[in-house]
C-alpha cells in the first residue's frame, strides 16, 4: 500500500510536534505503523491523504456514533457559526443541552458543560473532595479517566495491590511506598508522588478489593471512580452484581460514587450505563458523543453536590470556552438524533452481526479469540481466556493483534491502533460495510496465524 504522503506530512509533523502528534495513540506506536494522516471522514468511512478510504471503527474514539460529517449535525454547526464562534457570555443553547442531558441521563440533576473529558473528570473529583471533606480516591487499573494528575497512577497486578493499599495505613500519614513502591504501579513522570499516594488503584470487577480499601481508610476516601463498562483497556463490561455492590458500599461508607461515562453516556444506551444497569452514580462524566464530535464534556450529578460550583458555591472551576456555541449546537443535534428510540436497536444489531461474523472468522481460522461487547462497543481479545480486568487484557497476545492491525488496515478497515482500545459502531455502518469488514477480518486472521 502507496502511503507516501502520510509518510511525508509524518515527517514533518515531527519537525513541530512531539511525536508528530496532538494525543499519543495518534502516532501508531502500539502497532508499529507508520500513522496514516487524514484528509477527511464521511459516514462510516474516513480517507487518508493517499487516497485510501478505511471503514472507520474508531469514530474519533468515540463521538462519531451518528457516522462522520452527519448532515443534520454539519446544519447545525454552520447554522451556529453565523453568528459567530464564541462569546464568553451564556447563550440559551447551554441550557437547551442541559436540559436534554438531564431529561436523558437518570441521576444528573444538574450539570456544568467542560471542554475534554479530562476536565470533566477532573471537576468530579474536586466536588467530592468538596463534599466530603477527604482527599483519598480509589479508581480501578486499566480504566482511564484523561491526564490529570491524581488519575495518571496506575496498577498492575489483582489482589496484590487491594492488599498493598489495604496495608498502607491512614493515607495522610503513609509514606510513599505501599502502592508506588511496588514495581506493578507506573506513575507519570511530572506527577507529585504526595498527590499519587492520594489515588488507591484496585482491580476492576473486584468489588471486595474496593470493600478492603474502604474498610481500612474509612473516613478517607471521598470518591469511588470507575468506568461503568471499562472501555480503555479493550472492553470489560462490569460482571452482575459489580456496579451494584459498589453503590451500596459508597452509601455504607460515606463516598460518592462517580461514573466516568465518557464514553459509555449515549453509547450503550440513550442514558448510558446507568440506564442500562439500573446503578445511580452520585456524579457522571460525559464527553465524546455528548459533544457530538466537537470539544464538549459534562460533569453533572445531584444538584446539592453540583450546587457546591462556583458562583453558587466555594469550589472553584471555569472555563473559557466552556459552553461554547458551535459545540452546543453539534451537541444538540446529536442528542436529538439518538433520542428516537431506533438508533439504539440498529446499532445493537450492526454491532451484534460484527460480533458473531469476527468470531466465527477466528474460529475458522483457528484464531483464539474472546470477544466482549455491550451494545456497540466491543472488543477482541487474542485470548482464549475471560477477560475480566486489566491482568486478563495485559495476558492477551498483543503481537497477534499488532499484526491483525496492519493486515486490516492494508484492506481497508481502520480499527483502534492499539490492542487496548474499543471498537466503535456507529449508525452509519451498513450491512456491506459489516461484509466487507467481516471479509477482510478472515483474510487477517489467517495471516495472523503465520507470522
Ligand atoms: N474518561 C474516559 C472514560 C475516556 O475514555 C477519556 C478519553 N478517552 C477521558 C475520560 C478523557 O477525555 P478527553 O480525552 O476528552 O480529555
């Protein structure tokens, strides 16, 4: 395949931006590929700078659950942009997102519009430390929740480390060895080891490991953060009774339950997963598709938590841009789409007929593959084996994924460049693009068993 001119816009990004890139995942180093640069993005496809069209199962890492360049969204954007781009003053779209928002999602009652899902994160866990009045956070490895500082701490190994915080004594007065000393937990160069210590990092779809923490620094923690179905390490959907039992020890011990839904708000249903598993999270993060494809984010919640923000309360936060029209509109027209009740039966079914094709294909092909999948967001695992948490995903074969990448991408499907990354069905994937997606995926798997 002729990627000349990726090639050479590469080059010379490099000359002007670390890495080439704008976000890491962007230059392809999960795979060893060169990246391909691109031109534009229609529908279900998006095409490079040498021509090649891809069917396009990354949707920006999200937003695009509508397909690209949607026509009622584009009407919206230019309609919006007439009257011009910014204005740092409120404008009656907020309100009219705002209001769809808590119509949509059953625990928010009030919200603040953000600008990445970082920031959104970000204010979440200022208010429940404002809440509250602790400063410990217990989130789960493999879950990503953007690049502040508190959550750019990770963890490797189960029990091991719900044993090490559970040893770690009162936070406050830990030295900085029980849970970054153990040589599983990477934290980001740049990041205080005082704030790091503050976040516990526990397995996912481990309730107990959660129980272990809460029990040994009660009166400590403010804020139980997870992904409602983990999509950063590949998909990991919560197993019954996960999501459950962690509301009912946020109650018992005075915590607030956060669901980072970036990417699960209007993805795995209209009201995200708290619609889909009957869980109520004290506050809710929302980005990507609540943006409808433009830099939106949400952090919203009880309305006597939210209330804590300023100008009402003492916490600070703000933003220039926030609320900004263009990405309200976008927004809007999005959310208006998705709230007919059909979308989210088509894309069950799309993403259902993707799901059983690839692993019918793996089987032929005599590929060990594991495939987990809530609604349109799915993933296959080069395993034989459950994957529950970040272990099970770090035990998948990653060189056979590297080479399923390229083999793909060579046939023009562009799935996720990494093999910790969901796949994205959007509305505007057809039965062909399924086919033609399907076809490509045999050709691949065999290849993948003959390096
Ligand atoms: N939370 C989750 C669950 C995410 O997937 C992401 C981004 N992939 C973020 C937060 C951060 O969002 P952003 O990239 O908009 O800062």
């Amino acid at each position: 395949m002729e990627n000349r001119n990726s090639f050479a816009a590469f080059a010379e990004a490099c000359r002007y931006l670390p890495g080439g890139v704008n976000s890491p995942v962007r230059a392809f180093g999960g795979v060893d590929v060169q990246p391909v640069f691109i031109a534009g993005a229609r529908g279900s496809k998006i095409f490079d700078l040498d021509g090649h069209e891809y069917i396009d199962y990354v949707g920006s890492w999200g937003p695009m659950i509508l397909g690209h360049a949607h026509p009622a969204v584009l009407a919206a954007i230019h309609k919006a942009t007439d009257q011009g781009t910014s204005f740092g003053a409120p404008t009656p779209a907020e309100t009219a997102l705002a209001a769809r928002i808590v119509g949509a999602v059953p625990s928010i009652e009030k919200l603040r519009l953000v600008c990445s899902g970082t920031e959104a994160v970000m204010t979440a866990i200022r208010l429940a430390r404002a809440a509250t009045g602790r400063d410990g956070i217990i989130k789960m490895a493999g879950c990503y929740h953007g690049h502040s500082d508190s959550l750019l701490v990770q963890a490797g190994s189960g029990v091991a480390e719900a044993e090490d915080a559970a040893a770690a004594g009162p936070i406050s007065t830990r030295v900085p060895t029980a849970l970054t000393a153990s040589p599983s937990v990477a934290s980001c160069p740049g990041v205080p080891e005082a704030l790091a210590r503050l976040t516990l990092v526990v397995p996912y779809n481990d309730a107990g490991a959660v129980q272990a923490v809460l029990d040994k620094h009660a009166g400590q923690i403010a804020a139980v953060l997870v992904e409602p179905v983990a999509a950063n390490m590949g998909v990991v959907p919560p197993e019954p009774g996960y999501l459950e039992t962690l509301r009912r020890l946020c109650d018992q011990h005075g915590v607030l339950l956060i669901f980072d839904e970036v990417i699960t708000g209007f993805r795995v249903a209209y009201g995200g997963a708290q619609e889909l598993y009957g869980v109520r999270a004290d506050l809710t993060c929302l980005g990507k598709i609540a943006g409808g494809g433009l830099p939106l984010a949400v952090c919203g919640g009880r309305a006597a938590i939210m209330d804590l923000l300023a100008p009402l309360g003492r916490v600070y936060q703000a933003g220039t841009l926030s609320g900004n029209p263009l990405a309200t509109a976008a927004a809007i027209a999005t959310l208006d789409i998705l709230a007919e009740g059909r979308v989210y039966r088509e894309l069950e079914s799309s993403a259902a007929n993707l799901a059983a094709g690839l692993a019918e294909a793996a089987a032929d092909a005599g590929v060990r593959l594991t495939i987990n999948r809530v609604g349109s967001l799915l993933s296959g695992f080069f395993t034989g084996r459950p994957v529950r948490n970040f272990d099970d995903v770090r035990s998948t074969d990653v060189p056979a994924f590297k080479r399923f990448f390229a083999e793909m991408l060579r046939r023009g499907i562009y799935v996720a460049p990494s093999a910790y990354e969901a796949m994205f069905v959007s509305l505007a994937h057809t039965k062909q693009d399924i086919d033609r997606t399907l076809s490509a995926a045999r050709a691949s798997f065999r290849l993948v068993m003959t390096p």
